[in-house]
C-alpha cells in the first residue's frame, strides 16, 4: 500500500506540475483573474485521479511518459472545467468544493464560466499541438469525445432533463456511463491506442468502463455515508434533491457488493495485458475503498 501510495503520489505531482506549466505559458496573454480562476480550479486539490490513470496505464504499456502527459494534463482539465459548470447555481448549485468555496462563489459566475470554457478549450488546444502519428491524433480524438455530447455533457444535460422525475435503472446507467464514466474509460484507452495494440484498446476499454461504474456507485454511498467535511464537498446533496441512484434502488450494502463486482470485473480485465499491471488493481481497489 505504501508503494501504491508513493507511486499515485509521484504521477499526481508529474501531472501538476504538467498543469501548472501549460497555464504558465498563458499567463501573459489571459486576464489575471480569468488565469487565477483557471488555476483556483485546475490546481485545486482534488484526487488527481484522471491523470494518474493515463500515465500508470501508459507505464504498463510501456509508453514514454513525455507523449503522455499532454493527455493526463488535458484530462484533469477538462474534468476542472465540468466541475465549475457543475457547482454552479443553472445546474448543481453548491458552494463547496475540495474543501474550498467553489469557483463560482470566489470569482463570480461569468468569470466561473469563462473559467470553465477556458480549461476545455486549453485542454483542446494542448491535444492537437504536436501530434506527429496518427496514433497521436486518435487518442486526443477520443478524450475530446469522451467530453461532448455523447460523452459527459450527455450525462449531465440528462441528469439535469430529468430532475424530479422518476428515471428507470437502465437511464441512470446512461447518466453515470456518460457523466463520470466517459473519462475515466478514455483515460484508461488513450496509452492504449498510443501503444497501436487493438488487444490492449479491448483490456482497457473492459477496465475503464467498469472502473467508471465502481466511481461512481461509491460516490452514491458515500454521499449518504460521508461527512461534508471528508468529502470537502456537501454531502446528501442526492437524498434533498430525491435523485435515483445506486444506494436508493438497491440500499448501501448491495450497492458496496455491486461496486466490489465492477472492480472484480476491471481487474480480471488487465489478466490478458503482457506489462506489469499491479498499480491499476491497486488504483482499482482505491477507487473502491476511497473515502472522498
Ligand atoms: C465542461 C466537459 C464539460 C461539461 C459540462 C457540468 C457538466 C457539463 C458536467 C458535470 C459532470 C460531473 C461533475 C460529473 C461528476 C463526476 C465526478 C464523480 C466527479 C468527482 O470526481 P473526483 O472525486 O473529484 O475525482 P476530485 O475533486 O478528486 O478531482
């Protein structure tokens, strides 16, 4: 475990500081509070765990970290960006993230959404510089789509469309597949495709989406289970606002027992994969066993 943890660690530190770097190159041409509200949300303290997940996947397949980490950068990004739209009062309305007040409430919402826009744009403009192989170019094609309209603004303009009203099981797999489930499948399949092996794209396609349905089943529990405090975000936010979701159809315990069967799933999934693979069933298990 201290092994795992020291690994995540050093990934999550190599993707900060790839953020921090691409924001840099920015700074002189961007308005200083939209640039200090980009960084607020993209340095902002989270798990990381997007990023960790294309560079861990990438050492497994034997991919040079330096073509990796425009994609890790991009993918924390892109999932900064949906988290400022998400907090803001047109869709989750909430005041607190990562333990801090959310983008909207430090910096206001118009500057909240151009911060928004500016990651997903900046994260587009660093995939599509520097793409030599067609490889390149397929992998950033598939973490833009992860966050389109079939991907997480599909899940998320559902959720919202379907407020207050009762949603059948198969639509709220929709949701979670779409929302959360969207990118951490492409972060898995990216290294994949950059390695041009179709067995691997298969493995990771079968770790990711499972990996991905795990997420956020334990997302449902602990927001019934967890304090605001942990969680550094509000909890109970889906019992008030009476959303259908793992833990209300199946209650916590089956819904513990549903996520330990994703993760079964996407670590039997690596079994066909020829590189050492121990750090993704251990990030699978941490995903699993997260407490925020
Ligand atoms: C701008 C791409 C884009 C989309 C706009 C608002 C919106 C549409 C989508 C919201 C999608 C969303 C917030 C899904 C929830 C995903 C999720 C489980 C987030 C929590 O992820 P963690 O726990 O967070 O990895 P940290 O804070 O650790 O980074």
């Amino acid at each position: 475990m201290e092994a795992f943890l020291q690994k995540y660690d050093s990934y999550k530190n190599a993707v900060e500081e790839g953020i921090a770097k691409a924001l840099r190159g920015y700074k002189e041409q961007v308005p200083k509070i939209l640039m200090e509200s980009m960084e607020y949300s993209a340095l902002g303290g989270g798990k990381c765990i997007r990023g960790v997940l294309v560079l861990g996947t990438g050492e497994m397949l034997g991919i040079d970290e330096n073509l990796l980490i425009k994609y890790a950068v991009a993918a924390e990004m892109i999932h900064a960006s949906s988290l400022i739209h998400d907090d803001m009062p047109c869709m989750d309305n909430d005041t607190m993230r990562r333990g801090k007040p959310c983008n909207h409430i430090a910096y206001g919402e118009a500057v909240a959404l151009y911060a928004g826009l500016g990651l997903l744009n900046t994260a587009y403009e660093l995939l599509l510089s520097d793409c030599g192989k067609e490889v390149e170019i397929k992998a950033a094609y598939e973490l833009m789509k992860s966050a389109g309209v079939k991907g997480i603004m599909k899940g998320q303009s559902l959720d919202i469309l379907n407020e207050g009203r009762k949603v059948d099981f198969d639509t709220l797999k929709t949701i979670h597949a779409c929302k959360t489930g969207a990118l951490l499948r492409a972060v898995v399949v990216i290294p994949a495709i950059l390695s041009g092996k179709q067995e691997a794209v298969e493995s990771m396609e079968i770790y990711g989406e499972n990996i991905g349905t795990a997420f956020q089943i334990v997302d449902d529990i602990l927001d019934v289970t967890a304090s605001s405090e942990d969680l550094g975000k509000t909890a109970g936010k889906d019992l008030e606002a009476d959303k259908l979701t793992y833990v209300k159809i199946f209650g916590v315990d089956r819904a513990k027992e549903m996520a330990q069967e994703h993760i079964d799933t996407a670590i039997s999934a690596l079994d066909s994969i020829e590189g050492n693979s121990s750090f993704l069933k251990e990030t699978a298990e941490f995903i699993l066993n997260r407490r925020k």
